[in-house]
C-alpha cells in the first residue's frame, strides 16, 4: 500500500480592517483557510492603537475573508475589563448599568452595556433617570452610524464624551462608559 501524500500547511497573517490602519494581528498556521472564517480573536485596544493607556479595553475580530495568504476580519465586540470597573466604583458613588439592543443605519443590531458612575449617592428617580436619557442618547445616536463609524466612535471615545457631558447636566457624574458592545448574530 502506498504512503498518501500529506498537505502541506501554510502560514497565513491576520489583518485587521481599515480602521485600524490594517495592522496584522498574528498569523495562523492552516491546512484550508475556509475552516478559518468565523474565527474570533480578541486583541488589547493598546495594541491595535499604541495607546498604552487603553492596556484594558479589548476588541474582538472575526475572521470573514481570505485572499492569498492573508485572512481579513472584522470588529464585533469592544469590551472592558471588569476589574478596571471594579477599581472605579468607591463608596458614596452609585454605579448605573444597562443592556440593551439598538440597529445601526447598515440595519446590524448591537447589545450596547453602558456603565455610569456618578460622583455622589443619587435616589432611584435620578438614576432611573440617567439610566433612561443614557439609552434615549445611544439608541439615537446608534441609529445614524452604520456599524464601522459606530466602532470609530466608540474607540475614539466621541461617544462617551458628547453623552458624558449631556448626562452631567442632570447628575454630576464620574464616568460613562460604554462597557461592553457586541453585534448579535
């Protein structure tokens, strides 16, 4: 009986998409580069930007495409890390969260978690309050960016900011932040 001939494997480079300058991630050594699409990776945001600063903020790729030797993602997800948030909350503060769901303009849905943190202790009105202008705010917002801008956005911190600043004049707050982001589907 002849021995079968065994395929080779390849390496093949991850490459994140425009807005990130199409930075390689890492390489992957595969027999068939079809198995890799739907592949996530998530990568630190201080590595994809330089800012050593966001060492605690992760986004998340998954692989959609390959041309040659290179397999192109896309961001589905932006997260920070919970024990960043844990070291952020102190006493006499109240920390606000949320989940909900809201489409971007290219009709993609996101779960978008913010996270408030005011710089006193506020009654349930107030922070039901803030908890409903937060999602007011965002699901406005959301729905006039397609899904890169939105990512644009949110890593950029314009987001954050120009909400920060429309929910102060209610409570004064602490921070606001967009704690985790991820498309569903």
């Amino acid at each position: 009986m002849p021995a079968q001939k065994r395929k080779k494997k390849e390496w093949y480079q991850i490459v994140t998409p425009k807005i990130f300058k199409e930075k390689v991630l890492g390489e992957t050594h595969l027999l068939d580069p079809t198995k890799s699409i739907g592949r996530c990776l998530s990568v630190s945001l201080a590595d994809l930007i330089g800012d050593i600063k966001r060492q605690n903020i992760y986004v998340k790729f998954r692989i959609t495409d390959f041309t040659g030797t290179k397999l192109y993602t896309i961001p589905v997800g932006y997260e920070i890390s919970p024990t960043v948030i844990k070291r952020m909350v102190r006493r006499r503060t109240r920390k606000i969260d949320d989940s909900f769901i809201v489409e971007t303009l290219d009709k993609k849905k996101f779960r978008i978690k913010p996270f408030i943190l005011t710089k006193g202790r506020v009654n349930n009105s107030v922070a039901s309050t803030l908890r409903l202008t937060s999602r007011e705010k965002l699901a406005d917002a959301v729905k006039n960016l397609d899904s890169k801008k939105l990512f644009e956005a949110i890593i950029g911190h314009k987001l954050q900011s120009t909400l920060y600043k429309e929910l102060s004049k209610i409570y004064p707050l602490k921070y606001f932040e967009i704690r985790k982001l991820e498309l569903i589907g």
